[in-house]
C-alpha cells in the first residue's frame, strides 16, 4: 500500500481500537474514483473479519451481484460494490436503515424529543423514499438472479476526473466535491427533518458497528459527512461500554 498516494489519507479514514480488533471507518463520496481506490486499497490490504456497508440489509444481495463482475472495479455499484469485490470476508453487513430495528429507534427518538408534526412529517417522507429505493434494489437483484439483465438502479454520479487520472488529481477533485457539500450546507440550513434523519441514521449504524465489533476486525465503508459523527458515537459507546 502506498501511504503517500492522496486519496488514502487519514482525512478519510478513522481507527479505533477495541479488545476484539479494530474498526476502520473509511469516508467516501458516492461513486467518486478516488473513493473507490480508497476502499479497495484499504479492504485489501486490512483483510478485515468483517466487511460494514451503508446500505440497507435488503439492498446488499444487489450490490453483491455487482460485485461478481469480471471487470475492476464493477462496472456498477460505485464504491460499495468494489469494497465487495476486493474483500476477501464473506461477513457481509449492511449497517443503514430502514430495519426493524431502526424503525424501533427512529419512533423512540421521535417520541423521547417531541420533535413537531411537521418535523414527524418530513422524516417519514425521507422514510418512505428510502423504503422504496431499497424495494428497487431487492426487486432488481430478483431480476438478476433469474436473468443475465444487471440494472443500475439508482443514475451513477459523473464528476470531471475518471480513475485514469493521477492520483493528485482525483484527490483535488473529491476534496472539491466534500468541500462544496459542506458549503451548501453551510449557506442553506437543512432542514429538522434532515438532521433528525441523519442523526438516528449515525446512531443506528454507530449501535450496528459496536456489535460487529466482537466479530474481529472491521471495515465500515460510509458517507464522507457522516465519518466523524459515526466514529465518535463508537467511541463513546465503546467507553460505556468498558465502564458499565
């Protein structure tokens, strides 16, 4: 592995250490080449236990499919699917919503803050989008089982570099991606459902990585702007964990 290639940097990547392994948060930006690299570059050489996904439980067999492509990376899936392809575990997880289980926690968490209705409204807006892309996926992975037909199920992200780029350039080129995200967010507040989406999303997967976490070494591959919220809910519930 070549520490000094940018698009592998600790900006990206978050360790922590536990008795059982360790758990290595690596942020991506969808279907960013850099990103990419990235993923295959440290699934491979940390050989986890244990290969993490945000992605729905549902919508993993999918992206496994994209995964047994013959081309590197697949041809679909971004990402997720070249994680897939170059881990050699098949302890596969998906970490992200909707489950039972989040459902559980997102109607506690609705409750326990008293969010407004309308608040109550927007999340099961964003709730509903997300159940039904992850309908799409289940469906076209059923499609691929009985048939050579293999569907992007949602549009690829296109940027201005491509992965026969340098490796300075695909870097410059994602560090402009995250940081025009962050200044999007910073000109046009989100809205309380957002945040409240995405704060029980980070909880749910943060609960998901500290269970996995007896299984020996992780890799969880998630969003670039949810890295540092995940990795420090971890670090705490690993504290209480050690405390308790």
């Amino acid at each position: 592995m070549n520490h000094d290639d940018p698009r592998i940097t600790g900006e990206h990547v978050r360790s922590i250490d536990t008795p059982t392994g360790t758990v290595t948060l690596v942020g991506v930006v969808h279907d960013h080449p850099a990103s990419v690299f990235r993923v295959r570059t440290l699934i491979s050489g940390r050989d986890p236990d244990v290969l993490a996904l945000e992605l729905p439980p549902l919508s993993l067999p999918l992206f496994e499919r994209y995964a047994e492509d013959t081309r590197t990376p697949p041809v679909f899936g971004g990402e997720v699917s070249a994680a897939i392809q170059a881990a050699a575990t098949d302890r596969l997880v998906g970490i992200d919503g909707p489950t039972p289980r989040f459902l559980r926690r997102l109607v506690a968490t609705l409750y326990r803050d008293g969010d407004s209705l309308t608040t109550a409204a927007g999340v099961l807006t964003r709730l509903a989008s997300v159940t039904k892309s992850t309908l799409r996926c289940r469906l076209a992975c059923a499609l691929a089982a009985r048939t050579d037909v293999r569907l992007e199920v949602d549009s690829p992200a296109t940027y201005s570099t491509d992965r026969t780029d340098s490796a300075a350039r695909q870097a410059e080129n994602e560090g402009h991606q995250i940081a025009r995200a962050r200044a999007v967010m910073d000109a046009f507040e989100p809205s309380r459902a957002s945040c409240f989406s995405d704060e029980v999303r980070e909880s749910h997967m943060a609960h998901r990585l500290g269970r996995l976490r007896h299984d020996g070494d992780v890799v969880a591959v998630v969003g670039r702007h949810h890295l540092d919220r995940v990795a420090d809910l971890l670090r705490d519930r690993l504290g209480e964990t050690a405390s308790s």
